[in-house]
C-alpha cells in the first residue's frame, strides 16, 4: 500500500480511537459524537500530510518526528478552543492526538510503499 493510502487509513482509524477516549472525560460525554467526528477528520488530515512527508521524505527519525509534531500541532489547534463553560482540555486532547500523529509517521515509513517508477 502506498504511503498517502496507509497514512489515510490508519489516521481515520486511529483518528476514531482517538475520539473515543473522550469518553474518560465524563464531563464531554455529551459531545461525543461530535469529538469522534472531528478527531476522525484531524486523524485523515494528519495521515495524507505525514503520508506526503514519508514519500518525499525516506527517513524513519525524521517520519517520527514530523508525524509526531503534525499530531501535537492539529491537537493543540483544537485543544485551544474552550468548552462551553471555557475550560480547556489540553492534556486530554494533546496526547491522543500526538500519538496518532507518532504512529501513523512510524507506520507510513516503515511499511508504507513508494510508487513504481514510470516506464517510458
């Protein structure tokens, strides 16, 4: 599978398991759905921006780092919006976030494929 492809796939999966630990925050539960739907698209977002990186890009370390800081960077995005009684939930939200950014940047690297090379 190429690298955009598995970057794509495993952020929206882990995107939805990172929406679902909102559920250990009893005061979000209500929002739930909406958490989950918003973390799968930050998750897709995330996976074909660390996918681009590992094509052009073919360094295990620097796949980790940049997948990791891309998950950090779209966690904090969100996070920096308050609820609507104004609290943040930047532990809650920074975490998940960046290790589906370090995981999708490991995997995308490592199994990930790069395209054959155009026959003229």
């Amino acid at each position: 599978m190429n690298k955009i492809v598995l970057g794509l796939l495993l952020g929206g999966v882990l995107g939805v398991l990172d929406g679902l630990t909102a559920w250990f925050t009893p005061a979000v539960r209500p929002m739930l759905a909406g958490i989950i739907a918003g973390s799968t698209f930050k998750g897709l977002l995330a996976g074909v921006l660390i996918g681009f990186f590992a094509r052009k890009v073919r360094s295990l370390p620097l796949g980790i780092v940049f997948g990791l800081a891309v998950g950090f960077a779209l966690a904090w995005a969100v996070a920096a919006m308050p609820d609507e009684s104004g609290k943040h939930y930047y532990f809650e939200i920074i975490l998940p976030g960046s290790l589906v950014g370090l995981i999708v940047g490991y995997a995308t690297q490592r199994y990930g494929r790069l395209p054959e090379p155009r026959k003229a």
